[in-house]
C-alpha cells in the first residue's frame, strides 16, 4: 500500500488534533485509553488500509452454498486477512456494556472508518444491545458477540421496501417456547456471515403498520442443529465489499422474541440510532482518511512552479475540507454524547431521549453530505490519479456514498427529524442548549446561527403538514449546519481560537451563503491539520 497512499502507515490517532480536541471536550476520560487509541491508531493506517483495500480490489466475501455432500451451508468465505482483523478489531463494541462509554466505541469507530468492516462491528454492536437490554436470557450470545465469536446483524429491509418498516410482510408463528418465519429479507448484511440476527416480523393478528412489528433474535443454526434459513445470494455492490450483503429466505425459521412484541418498532429504532450514530462518526473518519492522503499530497505535488499547497485556490479547498471535517465530527460526537446520557431508558422515553434521536437525525443526514463532498474534493485534488482505482483515495469516495443511502436516506432522516418535532416537541431541548451556546459566543456568524435555528422552526412550526414535509430536509440541514456553528465555538473554549475560526468560516459558506472569506488564505493554522 505504500505506493498506493499517503496517508498508510501513519498512525491516525497521532495524525488527528480535531479528534483529541472533541475528545477531551466530551470524554475527558479518554486520556486513561490512550495508548489503545494509539495502538488503534497504528491499525487503522495500516492492518485496515491494507485489508479493506485487498478486500475491495481483490478478495470480497464468496458465498459457499453447498458442502462436498450436497447440504446447504450458506457460508461465506472471508479472506483470512480479514478474519483476522476483525477478530482482532471485536473488543472496540465492549466499553458500552462493562461500564466504559459509547465515546469510547465510537471514537475506535471513527479511526477504522471503512464502512464495510465497521458495517459488520456495528451490526455485531446492535445485536448485543439489544440482547444487554432487552432479551438478558442470550447473555451468552452476547458475549460471544463481544469477544469476536459470533457476528450479529440486522434486517429490517424487505422488497417492497426499507424506509417504509411498516410494509414488512415477514410473517412470525407461534410454536411453542420459540416462533416461526416465514418470508425474505431483502437487504441482509452479514449474510452468511452472521450467527445471531436480529429479524424484524409481524407477529400473526398483529396490526399491520409499523406498531404491529416485533423483533426476533434469529440463529443461523436452530435448535435441533439445522440450517435455519437460506441464503439466496449476495448482493454485488460498488463498495462496503468487505461487508457480504445478501437477501435471505425464512421457512419455518426458529425465532425468539426479544421484549416485547408491541415494542418491536421501538427497540428496532433503538438500534437504528447505534448505527446512524456510527454512520455519522464513521463518515467523519472516511471524510478524514481523504483529508490525509490530500494534506500530504499538496505539499508534494507542483504545478505552475510552485507546490499545490501554495496556490490560493487549493487553500481555499482545504479550508473547505477543514470546516467539513472539524464541524461534522463535533457533530457526531455530540449526538452520541446525548445518546449516552439516554441509552439506558425504555419505552416509554423522557424527552432526553427525543432529543438524543432528534440530533442523530441531524448528525447522521449532514455528515453524509460532508464525506461525501471530502472524499469527492479529495479525488479532484489529486488530479487524473485521483480518479483511479490503483490507488486509495478513490475508494474513499465510493465508500462515502453509501452513508447517505444506508441506515435511512436524507428524506428519511428528514420525515423522522418532524415527527420528534411533532409528537415528542424535541426542538425545545434543542433550543435550550443551543440559543446559549450562540448568545455566548456572541459573533455576527453566531448571531447568523441562532436566526437560522429560530427561522427554520417557525416555518416548520407555521406549515401545513405537506408544507412542513417539503421544508424538512432543508431544515434537517439547516439546523446541523447551526449547530456546527454553536459546538465549534464552544470547542474553541477548550480547544483554542482556530475552532472559532471554523465555526465563523462554517456559518459563513453554509449559513450566510457566501464564499469562504479570504483571510483564511493567510492563515495556515486553519487549514492545514
Ligand atoms: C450496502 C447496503 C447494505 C444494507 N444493509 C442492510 C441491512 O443489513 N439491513 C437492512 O434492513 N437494510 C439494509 N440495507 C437497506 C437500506 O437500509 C435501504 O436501502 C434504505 O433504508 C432505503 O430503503 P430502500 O432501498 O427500500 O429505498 P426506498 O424505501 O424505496 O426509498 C427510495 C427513496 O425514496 C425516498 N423516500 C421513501 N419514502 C419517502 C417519503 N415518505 N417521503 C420522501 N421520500 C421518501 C427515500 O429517502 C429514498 O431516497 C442495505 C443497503 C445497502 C445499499
């Protein structure tokens, strides 16, 4: 990989002060982990490099149907590279449950950043949740899951649908102590990969909808030591190739509830908020790796007699990159510090919780946009080579598109972002925390960001509901976009004056709508780290 990026080899924990500003910022506790965070450092800029790349190029998960007898196993086969990561990579979802932070998880989330291995943690991560919380009978599931011994996963998504969970049609059956499916699931990652799934299925005589969901932990081999449901086949996928997606049959499937049943739709968004959560964090990680190999790339590279890092123009895009990188990463972590603070409560939720999901739906739809934008700048600023598969900063970018998609498209996030606005009023929380932040800061740009935050609630707040549905989206980044505002400037209380200078370069491109002010040219201290 050395001839292939810039950015392998370095350690990434080391290479990353907006990482260690946010963390001693929202987990000061951090400093007793750093040398995990070190060694994960080293293992992101190198083990993960090397595997994600070989993966994606040259090894991607074969789906093994039948034995040399004839029996359906519907068993992937990973590269041996990768078994081994991963096993090596399983003990980052451990903090949460004995006693540590979600902080912690995250923050290892975000130096892996390859959404195809993190896929497969972050799946493995929910499946463990929800046993932790709701189903305690599986503890030895669970901690199989933690230590590497089992992969969970997730599936929700049916043919006729992903964002709309309500038209689920998989079918549960009673049978005894235990249940039975029947139907398909569409979009499964971890498909033959997984020992333990978590399955969403209506219960007979439930009401159709969302509410007549339940959830179910699914094994892949049942109690009386068969196959329990099939595999039809894997999913060919223009990146995440590390993760095998596949689409899965249930016939007579065992199943075991988890909670209880009308619950169902409430622990499935549970879960959802780990992985948008992820998704948000992990995007700011992809966003950065691109930064990386491009940091390094505009102090090699000349063009006009002079190094690239020294025209204006180019500056001007790591300005761009620095504000993206720096606000969406604040961003994510702040949401999982609200979900941290909420995680252990149960239906049905205090506002704390409404509020920890409401900004999930602002971290989890902004961040997308940010990597996808970084990784596609990064790809631009490296030219020709940029656009080629030799090396590595192209995959980034393919890598990035899929956290818009996943986990609940930018509409979706939009339409939830209302409802939490709607039914549980979790705006209010959100005024509450961020007028003060702004009032506090106290600059023409933060002034910017409080209208913007009053103006877009009130329209919302004065639409008809089809009206407030056209606004949601532009209100879902309306509002990130001023809380990247308010949470860099209240970074740059402990973390120095070049947050506040972000914040101030953030609102003006993306609140104010200009360009980036020109004084940024000046100022290496912005745009260079
Ligand atoms: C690589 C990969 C892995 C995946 N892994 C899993 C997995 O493990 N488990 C799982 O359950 N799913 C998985 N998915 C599925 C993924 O979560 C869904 O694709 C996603 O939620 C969108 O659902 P859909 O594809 O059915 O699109 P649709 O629901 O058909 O939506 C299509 C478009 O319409 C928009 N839309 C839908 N309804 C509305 C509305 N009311 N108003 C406005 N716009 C709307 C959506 O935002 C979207 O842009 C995976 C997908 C991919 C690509």
């Amino acid at each position: 990989m050395r001839y292939q990026s810039y950015a392998y080899g370095q350690n990434h924990w080391e290479r990353d002060p907006d990482l260690h500003h946010v963390l001693a910022h929202y987990w000061p506790g951090f400093t007793a982990h750093e040398d995990e965070l070190r060694r994960f450092g080293a293992l992101a800029g190198r083990e993960v490099y090397e595997v994600a790349y070989h993966v994606d190029h040259d090894a991607p998960p074969v789906l093994v149907m039948h034995d040399l007898d004839g029996n359906r196993v519907d068993r992937v086969r990973l590269s041996p590279a990768q078994e081994a990561l991963l096993r090596e990579l399983a003990p980052m979802n451990r903090p949460p449950y004995e006693g540590g932070r979600w902080l912690h998880h995250y923050a290892l989330g975000y130096l892996v950043a390859d959404p195809g291995l993190y896929c497969i943690l972050t799946i493995t991560n929910q499946t463990a949740y929800v046993i932790h919380k709701y189903a305690p009978e599986f503890a030895e599931w669970k901690e199989k899951l933690l230590r590497g011994a089992f992969w969970g996963a997730t599936w929700m998504t049916e043919i006729q649908g992903g964002s709309d969970l309500g038209a689920n049609t998989l079918q549960a059956v009673r049978d005894g102590d235990a249940w039975r499916l029947d139907g398909e699931k569409y979009f499964c990652s971890g498909a033959g990969l997984t020992d333990v799934a978590l399955v969403t299925a209506r219960p007979e005589g439930a009401p159709a909808g969302p509410k007549g969901l339940a959830l179910f932990l699914v094994p892949r081999i049942n109690r009386a030591g068969a196959l329990n449901y099939h595999v039809r086949r894997l999913k060919d996928k223009s990146a995440t190739r590390a993760v095998p997606s596949g689409e899965v049959e249930f016939r007579g499937s065992e199943a075991f509830q988890v909670g209880e049943a009308e619950h169902g739709i409430y622990y499935t968004l549970e879960v959802l908020t780990v992985s948008r959560l992820a998704n948000a964090i992990a995007g700011m990680g992809i966003a950065r790796k691109a930064h990386l190999e491009v940091l390094e790339r505009v102090q090699r590279r000349r063009s006009f007699g002079q190094l690239l890092v020294n025209h204006p123009l180019i500056r001007r895009d790591l300005t761009d990159m620095a504000v993206r990188v720096a606000g969406g990463l604040v961003l994510g972590f702040h949401a999982a510090d609200r979900f941290e603070k909420a995680w252990e409560e149960r239906p049905p939720y205090t506002a704390r919780y409404h509020y920890a999901r409401f900004l999930s739906h602002l971290a989890k739809n902004r961040t997308a946009d940010h990597a996808a934008e970084v990784t596609r700048l990064a790809m631009e600023l490296f030219g020709g080579i940029g656009f080629l598969e030799e090396y590595a900063v192209a995959r980034w970018h393919r890598e990035a598109l899929i956290t818009p998609i996943w986990e609940g498209p930018s509409n979706i996030q939009a339409l939830d972002l209302l409802e939490a606005m709607h039914k549980k009023r979790a705006h209010e929380a959100f005024l509450a925390e961020f007028i003060p932040i702004l009032e506090k800061a106290g600059t023409h740009e933060a002034r910017a960001a409080r209208e913007v935050i009053e103006g877009t609630l009130a329209r919302l707040a004065d639409s008809e509901p089809e009206a407030a549905q056209w606004y949601a989206k532009d209100a879902t980044i309306r509002l990130a976009d001023a809380a990247q505002v308010g949470l860099l400037y209240q970074l740059a209380e402990t973390a120095g004056e070049r947050y506040a200078r972000l914040a101030a370069l953030y609102a003006r491109r993306f609140l104010l709508g200009e360009e980036y002010p020109a004084w940024a040219l000046r100022e290496p201290a912005v745009w260079s780290a």
